[in-house]
C-alpha cells in the first residue's frame, strides 16, 4: 500500500483581503511526481511556501513527511529540500564552494565526498572550481538542485524550476527528476509548462483563482474535455463570424482567428464540416484535427489558454 508523503485538507490563505487559497484539499503519495498548475497569481508559490514551512496557513490542516508543518516545523524541513523559481546560489563562490556550504549547514557526514558525488551526478564536475556567476541557466539550475539535495531529502519542492530554461536544458531537468523518483523521492512540482506535468507527473490538480478546479492523472484530465476537435483558422473576423454563426458549439480565439468545432475525427464528420462551410460559401485558410491535451483541459477549466494565464 502506498503511503501518503503530503496531506493538505480546507487549506486557506489570505493576504489583506485578497484570498489566495480558498479551502483546498489534496494529497500526495510517496514517491511520485504531483505536479500543481495554475495561471499566474493562482496561488502556487503560497502553497509550496505553506508546505515548505517558509509561510503560515490561515486555516487547515497540512502534514508534510507524516508532520504537522504548524507544530513540527524543524522535522518538517529536516525531511525536504525546496528549489525556487530562481536559483539560490551564491555567485561569489564556485559550485563546489556552495555544495560545501550547503553541506555544512546540514552538518553532512563526509561532506566532501557528497559534494564530489553531486558534481558529478550534475555533470558539473568540470566547472566545479569555476564562479557560479560564470555558469550558464541550465548550470545554475542544475546547482540549484544539487544543492536541495545535500542531506537526501524525501520530500522535495520545486517551483517552476524550468523557468526562463532553453529546450535541452529543461529536458535534462527532466531526466533529473525521474532520477530521483526512480529512487524514491517524491516530487511536488509547480509548472507553467504544460508539457512539463504531461511528461512527468503522475498527479496533476489545476489551482486557479484559490480554488482546485481539477485533480487526476494527466490521462483523466484529459478524458474531462470533449474529445477531439477540428481547428478552423481563417483569413479575416468576418470569416470568423460567419463560421461562428453556423457551428454551433464551437469556442472561437479571435486573436487566432480560429475555431474549436467538436468532433469525433472521422472521415464522414470531417466531410460534413467542411460542406456545411462550403453551403455558405465560408472559406477556412486551414484545419486541423486535434486530440485533447493539457492546453485544452486548461482552457476548459479556467477559461484561458496557458498562454493568455501566463501573460497575466
């Protein structure tokens, strides 16, 4: 049976007037990847504060490694390891330098020999007397990891690590986290990267406005949106307009000047579409067919592309 690594329950935070978490509820087993998504200001960030320790609940419960993070604050943080939006390394000092530092602070047996272990496992190895102020992005991130991981944590907090990451640098992030999953870590990881939760996570809930709109595997998401669809572009809004008007059902961008139609894919249905168009003598500049992803769970639930959530 597996046990649970993170329990939350009617979980509320405010700041002023503005309420960030409304009452939410969730739980995370042991050694796996639970991924939290959500448009800016959803409330991410203050949920991995409250459960890091690092910020105060205004109401509910929350057990982190089998401890209240109210009243058990110092075996709490013993049990985790917690990687920010940006990377926590001192850039006066070398990698090996901050490893070191780190592993002090956790007073480590055989910190030397951790640190050489981490530097390598990193790739770092070559760069490791090297100021961190000279390491790329991608290098600074993976310090960044490295050093959340002095004192093997069970339990580690990412918050959106892939932020401002080229393509392979956040793939390799990626392969990191399997890693460590792989070997028994679990992972509560924030995200703007739909991609990003699609590949990893075995979990994912949908935080928007304080409130968790969704939870289930990516697979079960998905299912929660009608199936396939066609996306219709065309030349011009008045195009768009008198497409809208005859398919009923469909949801239009008109900063895309596109439409989603419902549909189930098929030959016949795509046939029948694109007659209905050619009746009212519509022209589509192109079509596709799509089947649900993240981006579109997303879209159902909040009402917003990722994009336009990210852009808030």
């Amino acid at each position: 049976m597996t046990s649970t690594a993170i329990a939350v329950s009617g979980l509320r935070k405010a700041f002023g007037d503005k309420v960030v978490l409304d009452g939410i509820d969730f739980e995370v087993a042991e050694g796996s990847v639970f991924s939290m998504l959500g448009p800016n200001g959803a409330g991410k960030t203050t949920t991995v504060n409250i459960l890091a320790t690092l910020s105060k609940a205004d109401a509910g419960t929350v057990r982190v490694a089998g401890h209240d993070v109210a009243s058990a604050i110092r075996k709490v943080r013993a049990a985790i390891g917690v990687t920010g939006q940006f990377a926590a390394v001192d850039e006066l000092l070398s990698g090996r330098e901050n490893l070191r530092l780190m592993a002090d602070l956790k007073r480590v047996p055989s910190g030397d020999r951790v640190v050489t272990r981490l530097l390598e496992r990193f790739d770092l190895a070559g760069s490791a007397d090297e100021r961190a102020s000279t390491y790329s992005g991608g290098m600074s991130r993976k310090l960044d990891l490295a050093m959340t991981l002095v004192g093997n944590p069970r339990i580690i907090f990412l918050d959106e690590p892939t932020t401002g990451l080229d393509p392979r640098s956040r793939r390799t992030m990626w392969a990191i986290v399997r890693e460590l999953v792989a070997a028994g870590t679990t992972i509560f990881l924030t995200t703007q990267y739909l991609e990003e939760a699609d590949q990893l996570a075995d979990r994912i809930a949908v935080l928007d406005r304080g409130v968790l709109v969704a939870e289930g595997t990516p697979a079960e998401l998905k299912r929660q949106v009608p199936g396939t669809h066609v996306r219709l572009r065309f030349a011009d809004r008045d195009e768009l307009d008198a497409a809208a008007r005859i398919l009923a059902g469909a949801t239009r961008d008109d900063q895309e000047l596109t439409l989603r139609v419902p549909s189930d894919g098929a030959s016949k249905s795509l046939r029948a579409l694109l007659d209905r168009l050619d009746e009212h003598t519509i022209n589509a500049l192109e079509f596709s067919v799509h089947t649900p992803d993240l981006d579109d769970v997303f879209l159902a639930l909040t009402g917003r592309t990722s994009a336009e959530a990210i852009a808030q």
